[in-house]
C-alpha cells in the first residue's frame, strides 16, 4: 500500500541513510545529506516521500533557493522554485511514483504563491528528459556544465492555486524580537514555507537596536501577510501580550525568533484543533545546538497518553509534569484565551510559564502530538537558558500561579501534581546557584515563597526525595541543604548515564 507526503524527520533519516550507504565511501558526501536535512528543517526545502506501509522508499525536493544559473533569464521576474534529487529504490521504479510525487509538490508550491517550476536533466538522458516533457517541463531555460556533464533546466509555468487568504487569517503567529538579525532570515523562511498558508505573521519589535525591524520592513514588501508592531524595550512577556492584543486568527500560536519549524507544522495543527475542537494543541520537539542535522531527541513527556481529548481534570494528577512550560509548542484557540483573561507575565526571564500552566488548568479540551514539530535552538542570546540574572525569577512565577489558582478554586483539584512541581522549581532553583551567597539567597526567596503557597503544597503527597528537600529548605540550615542538594545532582547524574548506557 503506497501512501504520499511529506516527510518526517524519521523518514528523511531512514532515505539519507540509505543513500549514505550507497555512495558513503565518497568524500564529503554526509556533508551533503546534512545540507539536504538543514535545508529542509531551515525552509529552503521540503520532501515529499512515497511510503510502502511505513517504509519511504522514494523522494523528490522541492527547492525554494535562489540558482545563478537562472538569475539573468526572463524566468528571474517570475516566483519560482526547483524540483531536484529525485530517488526511487529499484524494486519500486515504475509504478508512477515520481508522477504523483511531482504532482503533490506543484501543488504545494503553488499554493505558497509560486508561479514557475524547474527542473534540471543531464542533456544525454533521453529517457528522464521524456518523463519531464511528459509532466509539462518543456521549455528550456538555461545550460551549463557540471562535473564534466551538460545540464539543461527545463521549466513549466504552474496552474495557479489561489492562496486562501480571507478578510480574517485562520492563524495568527506572534513572534517577539529583539536584536534578532542573526537568525530571523532562517525563522522567517521556514514560517512563510509552511504549506498551510492562510496566516498572519505578527512580529513584534521590543526595541531593537540592531537591523532586525529593517528586515521585516522588506520582508512586508514581499509578502502582505506579515506585519510589525514596535514597542520599547519591555520584554518578551510585554510583546506576546501585544501581538495577542493585535492577533485576528481564528488560532494562535507565539512562536521564537531564533527556532525552526517543519514545513507542515501549522497544517497538523489546525488539522488537529478543527477536528476535535481543541483549546490548546501541545506538539513534541527537537533541541538542536549549530545545526538542525545535530538535533537532540527530546523525550516525550506524554508518550503514554492516546491520540484523544483530555480534560484537565483527567490530568489533574501530572498535568504540571506532562508539559514543557514553553508556549512556543502550544497551538491556543484565541477565544480561549481572551474569555480567560490569559496574559503573559512581563518578566525579563520565564515570562511564558505563568501563561503556559494556568491555559492547561483552566482547558477542557487539550490534545497531545507526540510528533516533533519544532527545532528548539539551545543557547541562543534570544532564549530564557542563556539568561545570567533569572536566579530567584521562580519565585514570582510560581508565585501568580498559586494564586491563580487559588482565585479560580484549582488548589485542591490539583494540589498532588503543583506539590511535586513546587518541589522539583525548589531543586531547580538551588542547584543552579553557582556560590554560596547565592544559594543563601535563594534558600531565603524559597522559604519565603514556601510561606506564602503553604496551603497549596502537600508534603504527604510527596515522595521521600521531594519531602526530603522541603524540609531541609524550611530548616533553613544553609550547609545541610546546599548537602542534600549536591547528593540529589549526584544521584540524577549516576541515573542519567546509566539510562544513555543502557
């Protein structure tokens, strides 16, 4: 049974392996299959792939780059992509694959807006250049020569699919920036190449001093569907709250400047909300480091869950533990959040934990992808983990949560799952202290804050770990706590590379 799509990281992987093991010996060729992978997370690309069952067994490119070879020719004024590396396994070859694959991926590319499509074919293959003829490449563009070979390009002019984009976008995408030139090209990409195209993509600029709003300025020029609200230099926190303000979308979604996403994230996700009329999507992720190609599989908080609606209350005993705190891997219908009066925290650091917990406490309707939609980018200026003075942040987010809470009478609903939260922000919070000074300041901000959530924190429902470190934090004993604290880190090391070795 032959199924056609667009790939998945895990397919990509499994036809990159096997092309490596095929031309492998070659120099330089992962070099080559991590350009095509970073391509595609980047949106300079997509794969589409024929499956048998769950096998890929076959694939096309659609490109989106810029190609010298065509920049001087009268197709330069038209919107045009590149369809390249086509590959069907042997025992798969002849059963229309390439046809249908190239089908879907004119398709998709017109839908984004472009108007012309090429194709280049070594001049002697009489046999490929008949196929390409065949699907419509008929006129030729441009030549040259390729490692000792003649190249022709073949173009087609593409049946024009109107871009649905209505009086009111069905998404709206907010995404704060401050001084973000170095990566908002790559973001912006990859958003404007998602094959669900009826959005609106709302940046907001808290007071950059760099180039970063004279690129979104020219990027308007190009696409209608972006827009910029600037703002001085108040935060993250104070943007998203604008960009909410500003948003129109039947949806909402507050994604990073700095991260990547897959080509057809927005289209699961509104796929998934309109079906079961979800309040919020939350969806799976990667961390990567320099390049998406070195990604870092993010364990799956919910692998366990089914593909269902789940209440809040269903979860009441592990909704804190079952979500990353993020907003930028949640898909919100926005009426939801106005009819709650849901507002990000105006913090410097972590002002997306407060809006992120109190959404899902407050959700009927709350489905889990375990796909991994999204390449979170570690260690980037523009991200909460480089943050240097957030030390006793936790305190105020942890703070408004609990009297959220208390306001809205979720205290006793979900005082299992917040007590083991409170308890696992505690350890957080003093394993990161770099000093002694600092961890006497903290251990104070953590009895204090202990103070003022008693009534939401049960250390009967606690295990022996978690109650141990509360009442060593509320001893107050600076020596034996930052003890006990260094013996759970020790602890949870050992554990972590016993789980990789095995």
């Amino acid at each position: 049974m032959y199924t056609y799509s667009i790939a998945t990281v895990d397919d990509i992987r499994i036809l990159l392996n096997k092309w490596e093991k095929v031309r492998g010996a070659e120099s330089n060729y992962k070099r080559y299959l991590d350009m095509y992978f970073n391509d595609y997370i980047s949106g300079r690309s997509i794969f589409f792939v024929v499956k048998d069952d769950l096998n890929p067994v076959g694939s096309i490119i659609l490109e989106f780059c810029e190609l010298d070879d065509i920049s001087v020719s009268y197709v330069s004024k038209e919107k045009y992509c590149f369809l390249s590396t086509f590959k069907i396994e042997k025992p798969y070859e002849g059963h229309g694959h390439i046809s249908k694959l190239t089908k879907m991926a004119e398709n998709v590319a017109s839908k984004m807006g472009y108007t012309y499509a090429i194709i280049s074919v070594e001049e002697s293959n009489q046999r490929a250049k008949s196929i390409y003829t065949h699907f419509g490449y008929k006129e030729v563009i441009s030549h040259k020569q390729e490692y000792g070979r003649n190249i022709i390009f073949l173009g087609k002019k593409l049946r024009r699919k109107n871009r649905i984009i209505k009086k009111h976008p069905y998404v709206s995408i907010v995404v704060p920036v401050y001084n973000s030139l170095k990566y908002i090209s790559e973001t912006t990409n990859c958003i404007l190449h998602q094959t669900f195209t009826n959005f609106e993509l709302i940046f907001v600029d808290d007071g950059s001093s760099d180039l970063t709003s004279k690129f979104i300025y020219e990027a308007i020029q190009q696409d209608k569907r972006i827009k910029i609200i600037q703002q001085k230099h108040l935060g993250a926190g104070i943007a998203r709250n604008n960009g909410l303000k500003a948003a129109t979308g039947k949806y909402i979604i507050f994604l990073d400047s700095d991260d990547l996403f897959l080509p057809n994230m927005l289209e699961k996700l509104v796929k998934t909300a309109d079906t079961y009329k979800t309040d919020i999507v939350t969806f799976g992720f990667f961390s990567f480091k320099n390049e998406p190609s070195n990604y870092i599989p993010t364990p799956c908080l919910y692998d366990d869950f089914e593909e269902r609606l789940y209440s809040s209350y269903e979860l009441k005993k592990c909704i804190f533990q079952k979500t990353v705190a993020a907003a930028w891997n949640k898909f919100f219908k926005r009426s939801y959040l106005i009819r709650h009066e849901i507002k990000f925290q105006g913090l410097p650091f972590f002002n997306d934990e407060f809006f992120s917990r109190i959404a899902l406490l407050q959700s009927e309707r709350i489905f889990y992808i375990k796909e991994s939609l999204l390449f979170y980018r570690l260690n980037s200026a523009q991200n909460i983990h480089s943050a240097k003075d957030g030390s006793t942040l936790f305190s105020r987010v942890v703070e408004a949560i609990y009297f959220a809470m208390d306001k809205s009478n979720l205290l006793f609903t979900f005082k299992e799952s917040f007590s083991a939260y409170f308890a696992e922000v505690i350890f957080r919070a003093l394993s990161h202290a770099t000093t002694n000074e600092t961890f006497s300041a903290i251990l104070e901000e953590c009895n204090g804050l202990f103070d003022k959530c008693k009534s939401g924190v049960c250390l009967t429902c606690l295990n022996k770990e978690e109650r141990d470190l509360l009442e060593y934090v509320l001893s107050g004993d600076t020596k034996l706590c930052q003890s006990y604290i260094n013996q759970l880190l020790n602890i949870r090391l050992r554990n972590k590379q016993i789980n990789n070795y095995i």
